[in-house]
C-alpha cells in the first residue's frame, strides 16, 4: 500500500474513460444526492423505504437483464462474442453500472410518490 497513489489511479481512469469521465462523476453525485434526499424525505414524513427499495431492486435486476446483453454493442465486439460463462458473467457486471443509476431513479420517484401528500377526494 506504499505504492497507491490516487492520482495515478485518477490519471488511468481519466485516460480509459476519456471526455465521459467528468459528465460520469457529476452524473453519479447528482444521483447520490437524488437518493438521499429521498431517504430523508421518507424518513421526516415516518414513511418505511421497504417499498422504494423493493422497487427500485426489481427495476435494477430487470435492467441489468436487458443491458447485458447490450454490453457486446457498447464495447465494439460483434454480438456474437458472448461465448461462455465468463463472458456472460462479465456482461452483467459491466451492465450493472447503468442499472444502478437506473435504479436510484426509481427509487427517488417511488420514495416521492410515497411521500406525496393525498389530496382528499372533492366531494
């Protein structure tokens, strides 16, 4: 551990991801910021998050299920390059990084849907 150096690391991924990195990490930020303010929001309003996570999980293991088998189109290999276990295994843990955001989106919107105040019924 002598040798880590978070610049380097920093320097790699700014080197593999290119002009996305930036767009990448203030993506995730507002994402984070997204998530817990919903959490907070539920925890004032006494309202349980078993739901929106509930949900939130579903939405991220439904996409993961269909962006794994986008991963061969976003890396530049032809669809044919999903061979054996190993690759398939890879495929879904390179779409997990899209179905996280996807299900912190969920879980906000269904966090802000559990909170919403209830408007009586006009009579």
């Amino acid at each position: 551990m002598r040798d880590f150096d978070p610049l380097a690391i920093l320097s790699i991924v700014e080197e593999s991801m290119g002009i996305l990195l930036w767009p990448a990490a203030v993506l995730a930020a507002a994402l984070l910021a997204g998530v817990l303010w919903a959490a907070i929001r539920l925890r004032r309003s006494g309202r349980p998050a078993r739901r929106p996570l509930a949900v939130a999980v579903v939405a991220a293991l439904a996409a993961t299920a269909g962006l794994a088998f986008a991963v061969p189109a976003w890396t530049l290999a032809g669809v044919d390059a999903l061979n054996g276990p190993v690759d398939y295994l890879f495929a879904v843990l390179m779409a997990l990084a899209p179905a996280a955001g996807i299900a912190a989106l969920v879980f906000v919107a269904a966090a802000l849907r559990c909170t919403a105040r209830r408007r009586p019924a006009a009579s």
